[in-house]
C-alpha cells in the first residue's frame, strides 16, 4: 500500500483540515502509485503561516553563522540520501536517473553554498561626510517567504528558494507542485534531520487556486518567490501588488542555439540533443530553437534529425533510457496539439512527432523527440513555449540574423552560440538580450554560484542561486551612528 503523507505545519506532518487526499503517480507507469498527498485548502495555509510567524522571532535572533550549520548538516544528510531521493524523483518527475542525481546535486550544491552565506552577509561601512561619525549597511529579513515551485526540478527549485531565506532570517511557507511533493518532502526531512527548529519551514501540498492563491495573497506573508509559466506569474504579481509585497518570478523561456558555419558541427548537434531533450524539453532553459546558418544548414538538420531518432525513450530508472514521459496527461497533450499545429503552419517534419503508448510506454506519457525543419521564426512552434520534446530548426544566412531571431521571442531566459570565431562569440554575448548565454555549449545547465533568470516575460529582474538570491529574500538597513556629542546636519553642515 503506497504511503500517505500530510503537511508539514509547525514541525509535524499532519492531515489536511478536510481529510482529503491526491494521489501522487508515476508519469512512465500509471499503475504505478507514489504516495498520496494532503489535499489542502485555505485553513491549512492559515494554520501554516501561523506556525512560521511564531516561528520567526527565534529564527532571526539565531546567529546567522548557526543557521549556517544546520544547513551545512542538511547538505551532508542529503549527500548520503542522494541515490534515494534521485529515484524518488524519478518515479514521481519521469526524467531519467541521470538527470533527477543531477537535480538533488543541485539542492546539495545550493545547500552547502548557502550554508557559507552565514559567515559572509557582507554589507558596507563608508567614510562619513560628517566628523565623529560611523556608517554601514546590513542586511535584514523580510519575515515569511511563501514559495511556490515547479515540477520540472523538484528538489533544485525548492532549495534555490529555500536556503536563501532560511540562511537570511525569514521563515518559509512551501507550496510543492501537485505532481512531485515528494521531493519536496524529502529536502524538508533532511532540514529536519539537520536540526531545523519547528515552524521555521512548513510545507502545504495541494492545488494552485486552494493553497498558492490564499498563500501568495495573505497578509503576514512578507514576499512571494513563485516559479512557473508566465501566465499565473502574471496572477502572483497581480496579487502582490496591492500589498506592496516583495515578489520574485521565474518564468517561461524560448531558448535559442545559434550555429554558425565555423561551428563544431559534431559538438553542436550533441549539445543541440542534450539541449532540446534533456528532460524531455521540460525545462525553463531547453533549447527548443536552433538557428542554423544556410552553408551548413543541412549536414546539421540531417544530423540532428538522426541523432533525434535515436534517442532512447523510456522509463527513467532503466539505464538505457535517454528521454522519460511527459509529466502527465495534460503536458504531453500539449506536445501532440504543438505538432499538429507546426504541420499546419508548414513546418516540415523530420523526425518523431507521435505520441508513444505501446508496450513499455503504454502506461505512461511518452512522446517521440520530434524535430520540424525549415520553420520561419514566426511560426508558433518556433516562438511560443512548448515545453516538451519539440525543437524548431530554422535556416539564417548570417549571425545578425541569427541574433534577430534569437530576440524575437517575448522571452530572454538563455541563449548559446557555436563558432570558433572568438568575434562572432562575443558580439553575440554582448547582443543577445538574456539573463544567461552559452558559448559552445547548449541552453541548459545553469551552476549554482552564478545568478540564475532572465528578462522580459522571462521575470521581473531578481535572480536565483549566487549571492544575488540574498538581494531577493532581505531588505537593506543603512545605519549612521553620531558620536560627536552635538547635533549634524548631512548637507547642510
């Protein structure tokens, strides 16, 4: 019988107020029960941030250098728990076992960073204008952080969001998606395990509209970091704003690989491979266009398409498997409706485009990795976010060209470029008008010490991971103390 897990309120796991339950299944096997969740509404939000603002005065009075080494304890029990919570992943996400070790890495790489954040919240002493007079600025939390974080990256997500917050001084309400609370489960045992006082993280599973609206809305809660399609992002904003709340979005991304004639072709069609279909697509930073120039137009689209149509699709803890399922049902049907609107638009087909279901994929949500070719930037498949295992190839006589198209999207999350031109590379760099670009290597893979976002409907200009994610979850303090023993004017005196 598969387990029943409850929210995490107060420092205890406990039932939704209603009783009510979801069930939590494996995208690549249906029949194939994870757990089920706490279905949770309003009350159970309520009851949470309750918790994490009794929670709060006592968390932020824990030096920061203390906070630091429950964290550091947290990222040494998840490097001994890694192999578990990667197959965990796996059969609630469906990427494969490669890529969820990748995803719980992460949450141990943004752990252990963080954790050293404890010791270096720097800020700034400068010289006075005025005798006998001291300044600086520190930082200060915000108070409770409601989070509300993805699928597609179940455990990385979470803890980019986290241990930010937690390292700073706030105390955290979470909102896991409905299709991967386990993973989320799994980082809060280990902050748990860690030693992590009550209250100071509390977990609440369910829908969007019965638990992220009444969290994202609520009065106490100081700041919203939300992770997600630009649509609802657009609600979360909506709903920060009366309050003036601190909001941070990441959002959708359409992202570009740009290949030039001078490119590797070998190492452009691999890292166009990993890049479009490393987790089936489904990520913010998938590299779902490749602009190609027309003098090697073809050896590329017929090399791509071969590799496309090689590409292993299957359960993820099989280790021949190179590509899972969609997440569920309603993502892969999204997939089938962008093929069949490219076929109309005219984009030639080169490769996949059918849904998988017999056999071993016959349980679970499986799609061929699909390539269409000869697309104008206009079509839809080739600008709007798809976020499946679908890439757009289209033709460019030039690198202005290729950049032109690359900007012409209304997202700027990541870019990439393959030359040997050392020109081309950093007039594209310099070009491209996104958060993160790539030379020589895909849109993907993003680490933990750089800061992570983009721009236009991508998000509203904070960053994740590195020591800007400080910037998003506290608040600056100029502080100026007079020990002259009279009273200074600043600017007039």
């Amino acid at each position: 019988m598969a387990k029943r897990y409850g929210n995490y309120i107060g420092g205890a796991w406990k039932d939704a107020a209603s009783g009510r339950t979801f069930d939590n299944r494996n995208p690549a096997d249906t029949s194939e029960l994870i757990g089920s969740f706490a279905d949770s509404g309003p009350e159970d939000v309520e009851r949470a941030i309750a918790c994490a603002r009794e929670a709060y005065p006592r968390w932020k009075a824990l030096p920061a250098p203390k906070r630091g080494e429950i964290l550091y304890r947290a990222a040494e029990i998840l490097v001994k728990r890694k192999e578990d919570f990667s197959r965990d992943m796996t059969r609630e996400m469906g990427k494969v076992l490669d890529e969820t070790r990748g995803d719980v890495q992460e949450a141990i790489d943004m752990t252990y960073y963080m954790a050293g954040e404890g010791r270096r919240q720097f800020g700034q002493t400068t010289p006075s204008e005025m005798p006998d007079k001291f300044q600086m600025s520190v930082r200060q939390p915000i108070g409770i952080a409601g989070l509300i974080t993805p699928w597609n990256f179940p455990m990385a997500i979470p803890s980019w969001k986290m241990m930010p917050a937690l390292i700073l001084g706030n105390t955290v309400v979470i909102k896991p998606a409905t299709d991967t609370p386990l993973s989320v489960v799994n980082l809060i045992e280990a902050l748990e395990q860690a030693g992590l006082p009550k209250g100071v993280v509390n977990m609440v599973t369910g829908s969007g509209s019965s638990v992220g609206s009444p969290l994202m809305s609520h009065k106490d809660v100081g700041m919203v970091s939300f992770t997600g399609s630009t649509e609802v992002g657009r609600r979360v904003s909506e709903a920060c704003a009366p309050a003036f709340k601190h909001c941070h979005l990441e959002m959708g991304g359409k992202n570009i690989i740009m290949v030039m004639d001078d490119a590797r072709l070998d190492l452009a069609v691999e890292g166009a491979l990993w890049g479009g279909f490393g987790t089936t697509g489904q990520r913010c930073t998938a590299a779902s266009r490749v602009a190609v120039h027309e003098k090697v137009y073809k050896e590329f689209l017929d090399r791509f398409s071969a590799g496309a149509k090689g590409l292993r699709v299957g359960n993820g803890l099989e280790p021949k498997s190179q590509v899972g399922p969609c997440v569920n049902t309603s993502q892969l049907e999204t997939v089938e409706r962008y093929v069949q609107i490219g076929k109309d638009e005219g984009a030639r087909l080169v490769a996949g485009g059918s849904r998988l279901g017999k056999g071993d994929h016959a349980r679970g949500y499986f799609h061929e990795p699909t390539v269409f070719a000869d697309c104008s930037p206009k079509m839809r498949v080739a600008y709007e976010e798809i976020f499946g295992p679908v890439v757009s190839v289209i033709p460019v006589k030039s690198l202005e060209q290729a950049i032109e198209v690359g900007n012409s999207v209304d997202y700027g999350l990541s870019a990439s470029i393959y030359t040997q031109d050392i020109g081309k590379a950093f007039t594209a760099m310099r070009e491209m008008y996104t958060g993160i670009f790539y030379v020589n290597a895909p849109t993907i893979g993003a680490e933990t010490h750089l800061p992570f976002g983009g721009t236009k409907n991508t998000g509203n200009g904070h960053r994740e991971a590195c020591v800007q994610a400080l910037e998003v979850f506290s608040e600056w303090k100029s502080i100026y103390i007079d020990f002259s023993g009279k009273l200074q004017r600043a600017q007039i005196d």
